[in-house]
C-alpha cells in the first residue's frame, strides 16, 4: 500500500456510495411546511410544463394560498413520530440496504425535493471517500417528472465540484421480474390475511398529464406493463387507473376516484387496491387511497375495501432492492 508524502493531507479510505432519492415531503404537517415544500415541487419546470411566466403568477397566487392548508390537514391524518411516512420508510430503507451491502459500501438517501437535499447528500458521501456513487431514483416507472429530475438534481450538484465522483444511474425496473416478484409476494401475504375475499383489484398509479405521453414520456406505458405483468399472478381481475389529478389539463385516464365509484355502482362491492408505482406509504397511498379511497368507495355503494402496503421496509422490498442495486455495482463490487 502507498503511503502518502509527508504533509500531504489525510485522504478518507475509498468508498463506493449508493443514494436512494425520493420524491420529498414538508418537514412538518403544517401549512407553512407545506408552503415551503410545494413551491420547490411546482416550480420544477419537469413536473409543470407551462411556461415559467406564465405559471409562477399561478403558483404563487392562488396555488400557494390554498393548497397548503388542505395539504396540511392530509398530511396530518398520516404523520407520524418519526415525521412523514415516505421520509421515515426511505430513511429505513437505507438503514436496511446500507447492513445488507457491507463496510465498503455507504447508502444514504435524499429527497428531491425537502431535506435532505442530492447535493447535500452527495457532498457527504464524497466526504466519506465514495469515488463512485450509484444514484437511485426509487420510481420503478420512468417518467421525467420523477426520475429525470431527481438525476437533474444529482448532475447539477456535480456540475459544482471540482472533483467529481463515478456516477452509475439506476435504471427503471417496472417489468423486472426481481421487482415483480416481490410485489406479487407481499400482495399475496397481504389478500392472504384478510377477512373478505375481493372481487377485484385496482392497482392505482400517481397520475401525469396526457401531454407527457403524447410527448413521449414512456410513463403510461411502463404503468402499463407492471400491472399487465402483476395480473398473471392472480385469479382476481385486476383494473389500472391514475389518481392525484391537479389543475385543469385532461391526465391520464381512467381515473381513480371515478374507477372506484364505477366499480362500487357495477357491483363489485369488495375490493383490494394497491399502489404499484410507490416504493413506499406515502400521503398519496396512505391518505388519498387507504383513507379517500375507502369513503369514496362506500359512498358509491362498496362493501369491503382493503389497500395493500407498498413494499416499504420489509425483508421482501429490501430483498428486491438488493437484487437491483448489486446488478448495477457490477464490476465496482465483487
């Protein structure tokens, strides 16, 4: 082993970093949290397409003095001691990966959007002696309003140093059969464990505008496929749909309020719906589909509802994202 010349400052041991990155979360279930956070998620240009001049007089008008009281009551029906569901379940993913992988391999985790920040994060890991870092965007469907802006994110905060590590991009694994897997094995625990049989599953995704696949956003068709691929596993039909419209623009049907009113009046009246395209509980599974979901389905004359955890934390999901994250360290790791 070389040793450096005297003087020469101390060098960490070389490392190799693996960064799970999610979508992000207010740090607090209150309206100014919530503020703060919805004016970095909507100001992306990848997530709203108008054009800037034309939409932060929007955003910051009405968007921005009503959405985050709203928001705030939602997230605190689903806050938790450790804050917000998907913070707590990516940090513990992290926690769990960075066991599994050994001494020479660092996993942390950021928010795109919220703290912590990829830039942040990645100047940490670089600390630590990581020269190659994995980035994973944890969005097993592509689309360039999740996984192209949080590598943005990550390219941008490597734009600012002078010495930059290796960097290996995780690609999207909606119709990995390692992904597939352990999905249909926890839905199977889950259906398993209940105290109804359902006639039906919907499997829900978080919706996009029309536009985006109009203009080639492979998004709608990876959501596709997962569900097309998840449905050979079950003898219970199962139904696609997209949920969390906002603003007026036509999204990506069928919706998933509408679908489960339309179910409920064609008289599947016992339902199991899972969120195929979260890696983990979030507001969206957690308030909009397991609290929302629920009601509008009784309203509309349902009888049974159940909603089925993300993979989270558990051994299954953490056995999946192993399975992922040493493919793509191939030749970096033995």
């Amino acid at each position: 082993m070389n040793s450096l010349p005297p003087g020469h400052p101390s060098l960490p041991k070389r490392r190799i970093g693996v960064l799970l990155v999610n979508l992000g979360t207010p740090d607090a279930a209150d309206a100014r949290a919530v503020r703060r956070y919805l004016k970095q998620f909507l100001s992306d240009r990848r997530v709203v397409e108008i054009p800037k001049l034309i939409w932060q007089p929007i955003l910051r008008g009405a968007v921005l003095r009503t959405r985050p009281r709203k928001s705030a009551k939602a997230y605190a029906q689903v806050w938790t001691p450790e804050g917000s569901p998907l913070a707590a379940f990516t940090r513990r993913q992290a926690l769990a990966l960075d066991k599994r992988l050994g001494e020479s391999i660092s996993v942390a985790y950021a928010m795109r959007y919220g703290q912590p920040g990829i830039g942040e994060v990645l100047g940490a890991l670089k600390a630590q002696g990581c020269d190659r870092i994995l980035i994973a965007p944890l969005y097993p469907q592509y689309c360039a309003a999740t996984t192209a802006t949080a590598n943005d994110a990550a390219f941008a905060a490597l734009a600012d140093m002078r010495w930059q590590p290796a960097i290996r991009t995780l690609p999207p694994y909606h119709d990995d059969d390692a992904y597939i897997d352990a999905l249909a094995a926890e839905m199977k625990r889950a259906l398993a464990a209940l105290d109804f049989t359902p006639r039906a599953i919907l499997a829900s995704f978080h919706g996009m505008p029309q536009k985006t696949l109009e203009k080639g956003d492979p998004y709608h068709c990876h959501c596709q496929k997962t569900a097309r691929l998840l449905a050979r596993r079950f003898d219970i039909p199962m139904t696609i749909s997209f949920q969390s419209r906002f603003g007026r623009a036509k999204w990506l049907e069928p919706a998933t309020d509408r679908m489960l009113a339309q179910l409920a009046r064609e008289g599947v009246k016992d339902i199991a719906v899972v969120a195929p395209g979260f890696s983990s509980d979030c507001l969206e599974t957690l308030e909009e589909l397991a609290i929302r979901g629920r009601e509008q389905f009784a309203a509309a004359g349902g009888r049974n509802f159940a909603y089925l955890p993300c993979l989270n934390d558990g051994e299954t999901g953490i056995d999946m994202l192993e399975t992922l994250v040493r493919r793509e360290l191939s030749g970096w790791i033995t």
